[in-house]
C-alpha cells in the first residue's frame, strides 16, 4: 500500500542505522512490527494476575487436543 508520510529525515537515518535495514521501507516495516509486538506484551502483561488456571498444563493440553479434533470433524463435513 502506498502512502504519503512527512517524516523527520534525522529520525529515518537514525532508524536506518538501528536496523541495518537497506531500505526505508524495510527500516519503517520493522520498526512497526516491533512496536506491535511491544503493545501485545504490554497488554500480556497487565493481565498479569488476573487469569486463573484451575487446570494444570496437562489437563489443559488434553482439552484442547480434544477440541481441535472437533474442529477438525466439523471442517471435514464430520459429526
């Protein structure tokens, strides 16, 4: 997609040299990549302690092997 931006061109450079990018575009699609990783671990994060597992991991494996089998009929056509 093509867009217009008006950016501080000391900024690009210093993006440019911080991800070894060879391009601008390559520098800028990296660099909003990484922002979105970070937003989804800040959100993660402040759902620290509010999540409760009554399962422990195995049970909890056990469930969703079961289900993705469901999923799985449900796609073929299978009940």
């Amino acid at each position: 997609m093509r867009t217009t931006l008006d950016l501080d061109e000391k900024l690009i450079e210093e993006l440019l040299k911080a991800t070894e990018a060879k391009t601008k575009t390559e520098a800028i699609h990296q660099a909003i990549a990484e922002m979105i990783r970070k937003k989804k671990i800040e959100k993660l994060k402040s759902l620290s302690g509010k999540i409760r597992f009554d399962l422990g991991w195995k049970e909890m494996k056990k469930i969703e092997l079961r289900e993705q089998k469901k999923r799985l009929r449900r796609i073929r056509g299978h009940r």
